[in-house]
C-alpha cells in the first residue's frame, strides 16, 4: 500500500488555471512525474456530467502536458471502470454534494476511488469533490442533522467551500452536530488546500477558516498560506 501522495481540496476550479510566479499551480502536483504517461480520470457525476466541466479539466491538464484524460461517466460503464483503475490523477468535480455522492455509492465508484487513494493516485477535489474528501457531506440548503452524511474521510476534517459571505453558517452547524472532536475547514472561494500525509495542511492562495469546538461554541482560526505569514 503506497499513500505517499496528498490530497488537494480546491474551493472552485481557479487553482486549475492559477500561476504563480509565472508557474503553474498543477505543476507542483505532479512534479517529478512523467507527465506523458499520466492517465487523469474526471469524475462528474455531482454535476450531472456536464461536457463544459470536463472541458475545463481537459485544459488545465494539457497546460501542464498531460493529455490521456477521460470522463468517467455516471452510468460507470467497463471502459471507464478500467481507466479509473489505471489513473495516476482522479478528479472529483464540483456540483451538488449528495447527488454526486449517491452516484458514487450505487456504481461502485466508491470503492474504486478508495483503492485508488490507497495506492498513492493524486487526488483533486472541487468544491462538492472537495467536500466529499473530507469527513461528511450535506445538502446545500439549510442544514439538519439527519441529512449529514459520511464521505470519503481522507481528509479529517468537515469540508465547505466559498461561503465565507454566509460566515461558514452550514459548517459551524455540522461541527456543532458532530462533537466536540471534530474540526471543519472553510475553503474560501479562488483557495485550495493541501492535505500532507504527514496530516499538516497546506492553505493555497488564500487563508483557510478552522472551526472547532469549546463550551459548545464553534471557535475560529484563521490558517495562512505560507507566502502571506508575515509574523
């Protein structure tokens, strides 16, 4: 079992794209591979499927010279099956958390995914993907306890993305529902993370919102990016 390689969560899909320093961001993903003989698997089925999405992905990997991608379909049929079992890069895409999730579920998508990060593939989520990376998943609207679901769990931490305008409200809940053990991190939107395996986390581009749990309150801290710790 080979889990040497990290977890990305991006709030949307700006880190695909992103430069830094002229450089971009991707190439810090693979880099030391060779990126030629990659295979890079997308997986919509939280939004349905949608080509424009996939088209998206495409791009981003052929800046970065990757060009074996393919969409793995809904349905889950055998040629995807056995491209995903092969993939050196598995992308879970944005779009409605529980759609995507129930998908997963019943095709036995899942399962393979689950094997994938056991054997060390690099793993990228975008905003539903990257909640579904974390501990637990729930419906957009107004959170209840019994919607809240368990996810992938690679990443110990309860996910959500770009909703600093609503002041992290659904996830304050969700670490409220879920004890006093639990911790959830705000991806605020154009911002990603990275989580090591030594279980450091990485903010990218932009702070990230921490929320634990005292007296039975949500506490807040704020992690910063590397590039921006001015103290």
């Amino acid at each position: 079992m080979n889990t040497s390689n990290p977890v990305y969560l991006f709030s949307d899909s700006q880190l695909l794209f992103w430069k830094s320093d002229g450089i971009c961001f991707l190439n810090s993903v693979t880099e030391g591979l060779q990126k030629n003989s990659l295979k890079a698997a997308y997986i919509g089925a939280s939004n349905g499927d949608l080509p424009e999405f996939y088209d998206l992905f495409v791009a981003a990997m052929e800046n970065i010279g990757i060009i074996n991608c393919r969409m793995i379909h809904s349905a889950f049929p055998k040629d995807d099956q056995r491209f995903l079992e092969k993939a050196d890069i598995v992308l879970l895409s944005g779009g409605d958390v529980e759609q995507g999730w129930d998908v997963f579920v019943k095709t036995g998508i899942r399962e393979v995914v689950v094997r994938k990060h056991e054997e060390g593939a690099i793993l990228i989520g975008i905003s539903a993907g990257a909640i579904q990376l974390g501990m637990c998943g729930y419906r957009e609207e107004e959170i209840q306890e019994e919607r809240v679901f368990d996810a992938f769990q690679f990443v110990p931490y309860i996910i959500d993305v770009h909703k600093e305008k609503s002041d992290w409200k659904n996830l304050r809940k969700t670490v409220l529902f879920k004890g006093e053990y639990t911790k959830g991190i705000g991806i605020p939107t154009g911002g990603g993370m990275i989580y090591h395996e030594d279980k450091t986390i990485e903010p990218i581009r932009s702070p990230l919102y921490e929320f634990s749990i005292k007296d039975n309150q949500t506490i807040e801290n704020l992690l910063i990016p590397p590039e921006m710790d001015y103290s």
